[in-house]
C-alpha cells in the first residue's frame, strides 16, 4: 500500500527547515534533508491546490529560498492532496471573476513569477506529479526539470485552457511546446487535450511512472542525485542558456502580457462562463 507523502517523508529524521529567508506557511510545506542536500517542497492549499494570488506567492517564496540555501542540491516539489487525487487543479478561477484590474494584475505578475522563479531555477528540480494536473497544475509540472507521474487511471494532466476558454499565454504555451516538442506540444495546447499516464509518458510530457507515490519520490530524488554530480554553477548556467531566451523574451513582453490578459478575461462573455462554472461549483459544494 502506498504512504502518504506526508508519512514518507516523516520517517526522515534528518529533516530541517530551509534558510531562515524561507516562508513559514501552513499551504507551504519545506524541509531539508541535512545528509542528501534535498529539499521537499510539498503544496497543501486545500482543497484542490489551487493557484491564488496567495500560495503562488508561497511558492515562488519557497523556490527562492531553496535556490538560495547553499545546502541544497536539488528540489523536489509534490502535494499533500495525492490521497485526494490532487497535485495542483491550476488556476484559482475566483481570481478570474468580477475582474478588480489592480488585483488581477497582482495575480497575474505573480503566475507569471511563478515562471521565472521555476523555470528559470538555478538548481535541478523534480516534480512527483501525485494526482490531477489540469491546466496551471501541468504547467508548474512542466517548469521542473524532471517528471514522475503517478501510474493511476482516475488523473489526468495537460493543458486543458482552450476547453475552458482561455488563451494560454506565450510563456506557458511555449513552455508545454519546448517540453512535447513542435508537433505534440500545438496539437495538444490548442485541443487542451487531457492525458493518462501512459499517454503523458508516450509524448514525453511525464518522464517516467511510478507505481505509489513513495517510488514517485523516489525516482525523482534519484534524477535529482544524478543532476547534482553536475557542478552547481555550471548546471544553473547552462539551464539559463538553453531557457534564457524564453525568460527573457516573458520579461520584455510582462505588461503586454498582463494587460491583454486582463482585457481578455474581462469580456462579458468570459465573465458569463466562467461566473457560471463557479457557481455550479459553489452548488456541488452545499
């Protein structure tokens, strides 16, 4: 049977908290395993992980800090929610409705920060992708530089903004492009395909399988073992020649990018689907 992460990880009795620089925040867990120089970073927002203002701030606080502990050698990131079936469900879609332009453009730079912190990291990153992975919940798997996804038919991962109606921006697009490739990665962003396991790993979107989340884990701290041999300051190098002009190019580009996405999301017939969606959900919820 397969342990909760939270069990996995709690029978490590060398674990201590990042640099004192990091956050200290329930949705947030870090630590540090003292002998290896690996970090967890485990997303618990219940109930579905989703992406606010908030915890993508918590995140890219996190990642900070980790890149800027010398212990650590490599970051694992996961979630709390795998029992659930949930790794991350993308975007807080409240954040989306009855658009405030001064906080939308807060949540929206700071997605985007989320990009910049996680792509752009400077050492290697894993993820254990433990439940669904829709949307923003793929993308941040997608920033990582290796992908471990739970061998299980109930979750899917992809892309799916086009089936929602949103327009996934250049950075998140080019992104899932760079990891599938030319071909796989525009057939799939724009149909917004959902995929299985298998189907992630046919395409290259996952890496490898894994049967429970203890092997998810510990095929991703085997890959981040591996990166680690390579010098720290080289490998942060290197990933910012190959990834630097991406990066870049979303920085020149920040506030055209959040200005089209604002007038977007501000269409009346957006703000009709998407108010619709959440109240069908506020409804499931009663």
């Amino acid at each position: 049977m397969a342990l909760s992460i939270g069990r996995f990880l709690s029978r490590a009795s060398n674990l201590r908290p990042f640099s004192s620089s990091a956050i200290r925040a329930s949705s947030v867990e870090t630590s540090i395993d003292s002998q290896s120089g690996m970090a967890t970073l485990v997303l618990n927002n219940a109930p579905a992980n989703t992406l606010s203002t908030d915890f993508t701030a918590q995140i890219v606080t996190a990642v900070k800090a980790a890149e800027a502990d010398n212990a650590v050698r490599g970051l694992l990131i996961t979630s709390a929610l795998g029992s659930k079936g949930i790794f991350s469900a993308g975007l807080e879609l409240s954040e989306l409705a009855q658009v405030d332009e001064t906080k939308f453009r807060r949540f929206w730079d700071g997605f985007r920060e989320l990009y910049f912190a996680l792509y752009g990291a400077q050492l290697p990153t894993a993820v254990a992708i433990n439940g669904h992975a829709p949307a923003g919940g793929c993308f941040l798997a997608a920033c990582c530089d290796y992908r471990v996804m739970l061998d299980s038919p109930k979750i899917r991962i992809g892309l799916n903004e086009s089936l929602f109606g949103l327009v996934a921006p250049k950075w998140v697009a080019g992104t899932y492009v760079n990891v599938l490739g030319q071909r796989h990665g525009e057939r799939h962003v724009m149909r917004g395909t959902l995929h299985k396991p298998n189907e992630a790993l046919e395409i290259g979107l996952v890496d490898e399988l894994a049967a429970n989340e203890d092997e998810a884990v510990a095929k991703c701290l085997k890959q981040l073992e591996k990166a680690a041999m390579a010098n720290r300051r080289a490998y942060g190098m290197t990933k910012h020649v190959v990834r630097g002009p991406f990066l870049e190019a979303a920085r020149s580009d920040a506030k055209q990018d959040t200005d089209n996405t604002l007038k977007f999301v501000s269409d009346e017939g957006f703000q009709s689907m998407v108010n619709a969606y959440l109240a069908t959900v506020r409804q499931k919820n009663k």
